[in-house]
C-alpha cells in the first residue's frame, strides 16, 4: 500500500511539474539573462506619446501643465498623465518569459497592446505594455524592438480612452464664494440669492439645504466626454442656463442643450464642449419648486 501512495505521490508531483512547464512558464525561458535596468526620471519627462489601437495620444508639458497636441489639442488630464509616468518611474522587470515572437500573442502582445514612447531632456525609453497576460493579473513589457518579453513587479495601466487623456473637470465651484446664481429654463427663469440668513428665490426665503447641496454638485462638476464637432458658439442661445456670479463680483456660465443622445454642455471658462449623459440634466438644471421652503 505504501508503495502504490509513493508511485501516486510521484505521478501527480510529476504532472504538476509538466502543467507548469507547459502552462505557466514559457517552453523555452530566458532566466539567465542579464536583467536590464530601466528608469525614467519622472520629474524630467516632458512628453508623452501612446498609441493604442484606436486612436495616439501625444501629450506634452508646458510649464506646470499638461497639453494634449494629439488628436485634438486640448488641456490633458494631469492625473492620468501622471499616473503612468509615476509607473514607469517606479517600474521593474521581474524576469524575462520569452524572446520567441511566436509567442508574444500568449503574453498580450498582440492589437491590443499599447506603444510609449517617453521622453526627457537627455534621454527617452519606448516599450510595449500588453493589455493582458496569461494570467489575468500580471502585465508584460517589451522594451524597444527587442523580441524578449519581461514581466513588471507593479502594475503598469496604459488608459486606451481618448477622453480620459482629457481634463474633463468643467468646473469646481467653491461654494462659499456665491453670492447669485441665475437659472434659465424652457419654460422658467430664477434667482437664487446669498442673504444674511441663507437663501432667497426671487426675494422669497429658500430651502437653504436644498441650495446648499445643489451647489456643492459643482465642487466637483465633471463631463463624460466631448462633442469636437459642435463650437461652443453654437450654445450661446441654448435655453439652458446657470449664470454663477460670485461675491467678488466676477460670473461664470454654464450653456446647455439637448442632443440626440446625450447633452452639450458650454462653460465661458473653458474651450471645449463638454458631453454630459442625458440623465444628470435635472440634477444640475433643477425645476424651481426643488429650493422651496417648508
């Protein structure tokens, strides 16, 4: 009996042995090959270029702040272009899985994967980061045109959406800095007005609390995309409209209309026009009756 649990204990430790080699492992590792160092001074990058299946994104910095030249030319979002250069910074190649290009597809390496190209004052690094391994978790790298495929200690995440390369931030309304907002309808207009004691609608005492946490949806008021083919002139007579003039006594407006499947969203702070899903428009475009007082 002994002996039959030692020649099963030998088989499966064998199969397991096979499973990994065939499955896990690549057929024919490169272990013992020097690992290259890679470092990328994150403070000196200056431009950034990605292409990804559908679409490239170029994005430089000028002075504090990120512009995006590629496709459009537009202000970047600064967390996303940060975010990657700080994991290229802190990126580290664990080890080398295979140098045969007949198996690149296996580790990701195939329409899906994503071209950077990064560069700095004296130097620049291109790579392949493939949109997922074989094991879901892990991500691999190809550095330049060579054929060795490497994983990465910490993960490297390549955005492939256009707009979220873009600063979708429309507005962030300090809400303390309000003293009128004027809101205009299709069929309504109001005031809302800061007093001593809260606030008024048309000179007529306000759900305070209602205004309150209205206007705090605008410390944080973000698009969900772009509309490139519509001028932000085209808004100026929308029959949406919020007019916030503050207590410095400076306005800004916001223009609105309806779109086929979404909303086209104008700010005379800013260049774009914004593209805001269909279902935010009472949230931010409330009808009158939501400020009343009790």
């Amino acid at each position: 009996m002994k002996q039959q649990q030692l020649l099963f204990l030998g088989s499966s430790f064998v199969l397991l042995l096979l499973v990994w080699l065939l499955f896990i492992r690549d057929t024919n590792p490169t272990t013992i090959a020097r690992m290259p160092t890679v470092e990328v001074p994150s403070s000196a990058v200056h431009k950034l270029t990605v292409e990804f299946p559908a679409d490239t994104v170029v994005v430089e910095r000028q002075g504090a702040q990120w512009i995006m030249s590629r496709p459009v030319r537009a202000v970047a979002d600064s967390n996303t272009v940060s975010g990657l250069v700080r994991q290229l910074s802190e990126m580290r190649l664990d080890a080398p899985v295979t140098d045969d290009p007949d198996r690149h597809a296996y580790y990701g390496f195939d329409s899906t994967a994503a071209q950077v190209h990064v560069e700095w004052d004296d130097g620049s690094l291109h790579l392949t980061v493939s949109r997922q391994g074989p094991d879901y978790q892990s991500v691999y790298v190809q550095l330049g045109d060579e054929p060795r495929i490497y994983s990465t200690r910490r993960r490297i995440t390549v955005q492939q959406n256009t707009d979220r390369w873009r600063d979708r931030r429309i507005m962030n309304l300090v809400t303390a800095s309000v003293q009128s907002v004027a809101v205009t309808l299709p069929t309504d207009s109001y005031l809302i007005t800061r007093t001593d004691t809260g606030w008024d609608v048309d000179e007529e005492a306000a759900d305070s609390v209602s205004v309150e946490n209205w206007l705090r949806r605008f410390s944080l008021f973000n698009a969900d995309g772009f509309y490139d083919d519509i001028p932000k002139q085209v808004l100026q007579d929308a029959l949406y409209s919020i007019s916030f003039t503050y207590q410095v006594g400076t306005t800004d407006r916001l223009t609105l209309m309806q779109t086929e499947d979404a909303l086209a969203l104008s700010s005379s702070a800013k260049e774009p026009t914004y593209r805001v899903i269909a279902s935010r428009l009472e949230t931010y475009f409330p009808d009158r009756s939501t400020f009343a007082a009790e």
